[in-house]
C-alpha cells in the first residue's frame, strides 16, 4: 500500500488541478503549503480506486455520473467536524436577550428563523436552542432552527444525538444533567430539544443544495468556517445570506473571522457582549 501522502499516479499540474476544483465546489482553500494536507485527506478515496490516479480522481469528480456521491465523501473528508456546547456564548446570549426580545415586540405574530450553516454535529443549534428553551422563549414565540453542514457524517451524527465527553467541556453541569442522558457511545439529547432542530445536508457553494436551505432567516450563524475558505469563497457565501436573509438580520461568524476588509452588505455592531454583522431594514 502506497503511503496517504503519495496518492498514485502524480503527472504536473494534476494536484493544482485538483485543489482548484476542490476549492471552486467547496470554498475550501489549500494554498501551495497546504497541498500535501489536501492529498493526504483524500488519498483513502484515490487508493480505493484503479488506476490510483490524481488525473482519475480529478475527472471522477469533476465529469462522472458518480461525481454527487463521490463529493460527500470528500466533504467527510476534508471538513473539521469539531465544536462543543456553550462555545461563544456570548453571540448565543446576545441573540436570546438582545434581538429575540425587540424581534418579537415588533412582530409577535412572526416566525424567528435561526439558520446555523456550518454546524457540524449539531452542538451549536442545539446549544441555541437549550439557551432559548432556558429563556422561556418556545412557550411564549414561534422559532425555527436549522442545522446544516456540508459533511453527511456530521449531520447523521447531529441526527442519533448522541455526544462524546469533549462536547461537553464547556457545558454547565446542570444543563447537561437537564438536557442528556447516558447513552451507549456517550450521551443523548433530550428528544424534546433535538426535535427543535430541523437536520439538513447543505454544501453553500451549491445552487442545488441551497433550493433546500432555509427560506428567509432572519439569524445566520457560520462560525469558524470562513477560517477554511479563501476569500472569494467568504463573498460568495456572505452574498448568499444577504440574499436570503430576511431584514433586518444578523450574521454571527466565529471570534477569529472578520469581513471588516471586505464590500458586504453587513454592518458590524456592538450587541450586548457581542460583535454582530447587521444587514438593516430597506
């Protein structure tokens, strides 16, 4: 068996090749320093193959039949499925004491649609929505939540909700003895709160994919995914939203993630504890 940092049959040009399709249908970015990362993540998926060719790979994913299929594997692949209950809770209660609150005294017929885009294995529209049940809000107001990611690994683990220990690191004691149980393999989420979260596969650099997404949210979390693409990925992306996003709205990116330097429709305001991109009202 061939080491995974040398995948087969490597003609020049074949790993840039490779990397620029990677990028255009994921927003994933692998700069020249990067590239042995990429080959090494993919070489399971090329291995598995005859010939164990970069070239065949490359055509496989960007002509086959087979190409839909094969590009779940590679988000399995190449995303960062990690996250944890409680992460930057700031954001989370500046959504459940700041803009839930005006939301609905200014449309208390209205829907809330929170959209969380990236979420991996669902700890972050989960953790929104115990902030939000803690909060008395689903006995009081209509709320939707969406979970989506790009990985069907991770949103098949949202769907069991089941958790392991380093999901709980941050999770206060009493929340998890409230809102889990012990399971086989870890812990499960309450099937009241898991059943708040509407699950969805969800790749944002696919038209198709996004027929699917939701419809007119007014809150967009995507944190710590923009770190992974290049930047005309993040516009791409951010321009989606704004595009979808009912007005006004508010998109929470992760603490080391920034559009200050970019042309968004987004404007960057103090909420509570927290630095939110705001699209206003027409």
């Amino acid at each position: 068996m061939k080491p995974s940092s040398s995948p087969g049959i490597r003609p020049p040009g074949a790993v840039s090749l490779l990397r620029d399709l990677v990028h255009e249908q994921t927003g994933l970015y692998f700069d020249d320093g990067r590239c042995d990362l990429l080959l090494d993540k993919l070489s399971p998926l090329i291995a598995g193959r005859i010939p164990d060719s970069l070239m065949d790979y490359y055509y496989l994913l960007k002509y086959d039949s087979e190409a839909r299929d094969e590009w779940r594997k590679v988000f399995d692949a190449l995303t960062v499925q990690e996250s944890f209950f409680w992460r930057e809770m700031e954001q989370v209660r500046a959504l459940v004491d700041e803009i839930v609150p005006q939301h609905f005294r200014a449309n208390p017929d209205d829907t809330l649609n929170i959209w969380s885009a990236a979420c991996a294995g669902g700890e972050e529209p989960l953790t929104i929505a115990m902030a939000l049940h803690e909060a008395g809000w689903f006995d009081k107001a209509r709320i939707s939540i969406h979970g989506s990611d790009a990985s069907p690994r991770a949103v098949q683990g949202a769907q069991s909700g089941i958790y392991a220990e380093r999901s709980f690191r941050s999770l206060p004691p009493e929340l998890r003895e409230k809102y889990f149980v012990d399971d086989e393999g870890g812990a499960r989420i309450s099937c009241e709160l898991r059943a708040r979260v509407r699950w969805q596969i969800t790749n944002l650099m696919s038209e198709s994919d996004l027929l699917w997404a939701p419809t007119a949210p007014q809150i967009i979390f995507c944190r710590n995914m923009f770190i992974y693409f290049s930047e005309s990925a993040v516009r791409k992306t951010v321009r989606v939203f704004a595009e979808r996003m009912k007005r006004p709205g508010y998109l929470f990116l992760g603490a080391a993630e920034s559009l200050l330097q970019m042309p968004v429709d987004f404007e960057p305001k103090e909420i509570g504890a927290a630095f939110v991109y705001v699209r206003g009202s027409l």
